[in-house]
C-alpha cells in the first residue's frame, strides 16, 4: 500500500479493497496515543489502514503530559512489538503506597503479590507516543496522514465517505469504517449523534513535574487526602510527577501561588520521604469529569478511548482503559475479518460494545466510590475508610483482587497480551 506519512498528498492505495468500492477498510480518525495504538494493533490483521491526525507531528508528541501505564497495557504493547522502544525511556515502579492523608496505616503493594518484576510504569507523553508513531510508519498496511482535517463524514448502509482536507485541498476516501479516536469532546461523536452521560467533579487537578533532593525509589504514592486523592508518580531522572485533586477554588488559589509558596503547600501534602523538592517547568491546572457514552458503536461507526468514556484520574486510569479499547476492538476486527465478515456491520461491532462498555463501567464506578469515600470529611464514612484500609491491608485476597482489578489483570484479556 502506498505510505502517506506526513505527506500532504493522499494517495488511494491499488489494492483488491479498492477494486470493491473501498479505499481502506477503517479510517481512525485522531492520531494520539490511542489512535496510534490501534493502527498498530492492526499491523498483522490484513485490514488497510487510514490514520488521519489532525496536528503536525512535532505539536503531538510536545503535549507535557504523564501517564500510568498499567501491567496490561504494557503487554498489550508486548504483544504489538513496539515495547521495546517504549521501555527505555519510562519508568518502572515496584512499590504502590495508598494512604488515608498522612496517617500511619498504609496499604502497599509489591511485586511479590502478583508475582511479577514490575507492579507498573509510569511515561511521559513523548515517551509513549513517539515510539509509536515510528512504528506507524513501518506497518505497510497503514497509510498516515498528518497533518489533515476530516471536513464531515456521509454514512451509508454499504461503506463510509470521509471529506478530508489536506494542504488546502479536498479529498474524498471511503472506508467500511470510521474509529472515533479524537478526545472526549470527539466531533465525531457529536455528529452521529451518539449522547453521554456523566458529570463534572467539584475538582480539579493541579499536575507538575519535580525532582526531590533523594530517591523516590520506584514507588508510586496515592494519597486520599479530604479535599481529593493526592499522586505522586516516578518518572526517570529520579523526577515524579506529581497530580493533586482539589475544590476547584482551592486549586486555583495553589496555582496562583509564586514558587517558593507552591512548594510549601506541596510538600506538606508530599511529605519528607524524598526531602526537599524542586519544581520542575509550568503547573497546570485541569476539571475532573466523569463521562460514559450510551453508545460506543453505531454501524460503521466505533468509538474508542476518551471519545468513549472519561473518569477520575485516581488511579491513573484514563489512558489504560483505552489501550484496552482499542485492543480489544483490533480482536473483534481481525476475527470478523479473517471470517469474511462487514467489519462495519452494527453486529460485528456489538461484540467489541458488549465487551469493553461493562468493563469501563466497572472502573468508572469504582474511581467515582473512591473519590468520593476518601475526599470527604464526614465522620462515619472516615471510619468506614479507615477501617476498610486496615481490612484489606490484613486481607491477603482483597488486597490483591484491588490490584489486579486497577491495572487491568481483571476482565478478559485481550489476545494481544497472550502473545
């Protein structure tokens, strides 16, 4: 197939899929960590590929942005064979610490609880998305249009027409089917029509990069402070990123802090395990929602990651649930494809809905429970948490069950990860 990597030219590929009326077979429509992610999922699968993304490709990867990358994910990316090139550049943790604030009961897990070297990993934007878009760029079934602009799209009982401009100029493909990978506030979305349910957070979160003046030791820190869960997550460089949840207004009064003020305010909630710490570049400051799609597919439409589904980033769980998405949804494809099945029929689609809406869910409900159990100060409920950490810190079960449950090693794994 004709590559189309970041050229403005859009080339339609002389193969048996465009001799039936098909350009490609999809077309993923936002080429972020997700987007890339699943066209690389695709590589193997014998469905022509269309990544279209929207940014040029050096903006993309200089989002400021760090992720939890949890044990599936990373053998998801195993089993594509692009984890190679990720590992390198991130860093591994060993060791999680979840605390009620500062007090002295604490849950920890280890690597000996699950039987693994690695609990997880924790990546900055470029580190994940770099890696893949050079992978992208091999995969000869994946053409990669960057920069470019879907105009609309037409949606037919037989196929997909995309309008897209590149370069000033229109183009026209068509496809069996569109993947919605562009965001939560995802146009395509919007545009099928396709409604969601869910909530703003009375929070926001403040995220930042700094260097404590001693080790952070592979250990990644969630603490439930009253006014929302405070994370501390280990990044190379002996850095941590650091994400805090507060009242909206409180949040925007830290921000407005000069540096030396921030980092007083910071350390209290860090504590003095690393001593002092140093504040590395900007602060940002960003709403907390919750948000579930009644629909994750329509015909000839699929919806993955934040265009899917939003939730509290306690627990870093965000970006994971859409790896798992799009892992899944490449199964479903390639099964479907490799059956001589409609790739876009609403029916082959179901089967990647029915499997990863109810697991979204699950994780959605339990983040909203501990944001909401943990950042209050009501008296009964802060018993109940803090006799609930003392259980399961005693309960060998439960506290493995809520790991596995956290970084995806619950629920049915995808074929990618067997690999």
């Amino acid at each position: 197939m004709a590559q189309a990597q970041l050229s403005p030219k859009l080339s339609l590929p002389q193969t048996s899929t465009h001799k039936r009326g098909y350009d490609y077979d999809l077309v993923i429509v936002g080429g972020g960590i997700v987007g890339l992610t699943l066209a690389s999922a695709l590589k193997d699968s014998g469905l022509s590929v269309l990544l279209i993304e929207a940014k040029v490709e050096s903006a993309a990867v200089a989002k400021g942005q760090a992720y939890a990358v949890h044990m599936l994910s990373a053998l998801i990316y195993q089993g594509i064979g692009v984890w190679d090139k990720i590992l390198p550049n991130i860093e591994i943790y060993r060791k999680v610490r979840l605390s009620d604030a500062d007090r002295s009961t604490v849950v920890e897990w280890q690597t000996s609880d699950i039987g693994t070297q690695d609990l997880g990993y924790v990546a900055e934007h470029q580190a994940l998305l770099h890696p893949l878009q050079e992978f992208v760029k091999e995969c000869h079934n994946v053409t990669y249009l960057c920069p470019a602009e879907v105009i609309n799209i037409h949606y037919q009982p037989d196929m997909v027409t995309i309008n897209i401009k590149v370069a000033g100029e229109m183009r026209t493909v068509r496809s069996k089917l569109v993947v919605a990978a562009d965001g939560s506030r995802s146009p395509i979305r919007q545009a099928a029509g396709i409604t969601t349910k869910g909530w703003k957070y009375w929070q926001s979160c403040i995220v930042a990069f700094v260097k404590p003046e001693k080790s952070h030791n592979n250990t990644a820190y969630e603490k439930f402070w009253n006014s929302g869960p405070f994370a501390i997550l280990p990044l190379p460089g002996n850095r941590c990123r650091i994400v805090w949840t507060a009242p909206h207004e409180e949040a925007k009064a830290l921000c407005a802090l000069d540096d030396e003020q921030f980092l007083t305010e910071l350390q209290a909630r860090y504590g003095n395990q690393m001593g002092k710490l140093e504040l590395l570049g900007d602060r940002f400051i960003f709403q907390v929602q919750l948000m579930q799609s009644d629909r994750y597919v329509l015909h000839r439409l699929a919806l993955v990651g934040d265009a899917a589904h939003n939730c509290h980033p306690v627990g870093g769980q965000g970006l994971n649930l859409g790896i798992r998405d799009v892992a899944a949804l490449a199964q479903v494809l390639q099964e479907a494809h490799e059956k001589g099945e409609d790739i876009g029929n609403i029916k082959t689609l179901k089967r990647y809905e029915h499997w990863r809406k109810q697991e979204n869910l699950t994780i959605l409900g339990f983040t909203d429970l501990l944001d909401r159990v943990f950042s209050n100060n009501i008296w009964p409920v802060v018993i109940l948490r803090r006799i609930g950490l003392r259980v399961m810190r005693q309960v060998p079960f439960l506290k493995v069950f809520a790991l596995k449950l956290m970084i995806g090693l619950k629920g049915k794994t995808p074929k990618l990860a067997l690999r």
